[in-house]
C-alpha cells in the first residue's frame, strides 16, 4: 500500500517520508493526536486500511470497512494563534473535493461545514482537532482527519439511507489512489492555507450546497429554521433565521432541507 502511494507522489514530496500505513486502528485522529504529543513533525501522515472506533463531530461515529475507505489524518504545526485557523475544516474539505475529482472523475459537494455529499448522501466527512498553548497561546498542533468511502456497498441499515460510496455513485476508486491524491491535495492545502485564504473560501463557496437552502439548527434542545445566505472567510455561516434576524453561526448542527432526512 505504502509503495503504491509513493508512486503517485512526486518523489520529492515533502511528506513522502512521515507517511504511517497501519492495517486497523480505533481512531487515526486518536494515532496523530498521541503522535503529535510525542512530537512528530508537520506533515505526518496516519492512514489506516480499518477503524474500529473512528470519530466523526458532534461525538457521532465513522462507519469503517476494512479496504473499502480512506482513513487518514495528518499532523500540521501551522504555529499561529486558533483564530487564525477558523478556516482550515472549510480548506481540508476543498482540498478532498479536489482529490476526490483527480482520483475518481466525480467532485463532492460539502455540507457546511466539513461533510462531503453527493447528491443527497454523504461520501465522507473531516474532524478537524487541535491543541493550543497555554502559556503562549498559538497552536502546538492541528490534527485534520479525513474519512471518504470508497467501495462499500452494504452500509448497515441504520446509514444506508443517508450514506454513499464512490463505487455507488459508479466511480469505483481503490483506496490507496484516492489516499494518494488526498496527500498530495492536503499538502498544497497547507503551502497556500494563510497566503490563498480568499480564492481557498471562494472555492469553499462554490462547492457548498448548503447555501441557499433551508436550514434548521440544533443548538441542545433548541431547534430555529432559517435560510443559508453565505459564509465568510472564517468558515461562519451567515443564517436568515425567520423572525428575519440574521446571524453567523460558528458551532451548532445544521440540517439541510431535503439532506439526510430533513424533509
Ligand atoms: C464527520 O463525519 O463528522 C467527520 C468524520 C471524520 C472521519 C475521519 S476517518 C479518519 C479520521 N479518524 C477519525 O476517527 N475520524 C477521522
């Protein structure tokens, strides 16, 4: 696996040699966080053939198939204050838009904020997780996990409804040519994270479906609907709600009308 990934790269590539291939771990994010607390440098790359406990937002879980997926996170040390960094889920997800379309011919749409649908099921998802000094108060590490389906075709009952593979949509790819562009797409993600901030967020716009939508957010037991009317540079997304008061949201659960079972 590890060689056939390093085909691909350039041979000069700067993460070619922190690449992990492990067979099944609980959690990659779990592995590059741990890593990244022992010191291991930007760039390392943890990519695993299976997860048993991977980890989605909100505290859901990642359904995982051994070889059918790619799972993988990487370790960035962008040495920056947090806020500076508001924007890297919304440039991860461009990045695996981008890897997606090189390696399988189809492009991903992204539900704000960091889920990778196609038509109206989700492809794959990225949990972005980080440590801030506190003492210096800039990012000791940044960990940006991926997990994009590739071959499976028996979900179990409970997803299968609202989830989707690149083999269902008839763009069969093999995991470790789609690890492969994600790697490389994640490292040109990260030369132009600060410098190609605003092209980065206007990309991010284009590929976002939830804008323009209905929208319900979920914020504890509260529930308020409203319509998405755009994201700002930070990854915000500005929300007409229908008392007509806007306001950006920056946490919370949006639903999209017509998404995963939000009629
Ligand atoms: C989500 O659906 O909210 C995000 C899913 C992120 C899943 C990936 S798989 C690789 C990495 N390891 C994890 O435990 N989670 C991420």
């Amino acid at each position: 696996m590890i060689n056939k990934i390093l085909s691909i790269l350039p041979g000069d590539h700067p993460w070619q040699n922190t690449l992990y291939v492990f067979d099944t771990v609980p959690s990659t994010n779990d592995l590059a966080k741990d890593m990244a607390k022992q010191g291991a440098p930007e760039g390392s790359v943890y990519l695993a053939q299976a997860q048993t406990a991977g980890r989605g937002r909100m505290g859901r879980s990642f359904y995982a198939q051994k070889d059918m997926g790619v799972y993988l996170s990487v370790v960035l040390r962008p040495n920056c204050h947090p806020e500076q960094l508001m924007h890297l889920t919304c440039a991860a997800a461009e990045a695996a838009c981008n890897a997606v379309e090189q390696a399988a011919g189809i492009r991903p749409q992204i539900k704000w904020t960091n889920d990778l649908v196609y038509g109206s099921k989700k492809l794959g998802g990225i949990l972005t997780e980080m440590s801030v000094s506190s003492r210096t108060g800039l990012v000791e590490w940044a960990v940006v996990g991926i997990g994009i389906n590739c071959r499976i075709s028996d979900f179990p009952p409970e997803i299968q409804n609202i989830a989707t593979s690149l083999l269902c949509l008839g763009a069969d790819t093999e995991p470790w040519r789609l690890a492969a562009h994600l790697i490389a797409a994640l490292s040109q993600m990260r030369s132009t994270l600060f410098t190609e901030k605003a092209a980065i967020m206007a990309a991010y716009r284009q590929d976002c479906m939830t804008l323009g939508k209905q929208v319900m957010l979920l914020r504890g037991e509260e529930k308020t609907y409203g319509t998405a009317l755009d994201i700002d540079d930070d990854g915000g997304l500005l929300v007409r709600f229908a008392d007509g008061s806007c306001q950006t949201v920056t946490s919370g659960e949006i639903s999209v009308r017509g998404l995963y079972g939000y009629a």
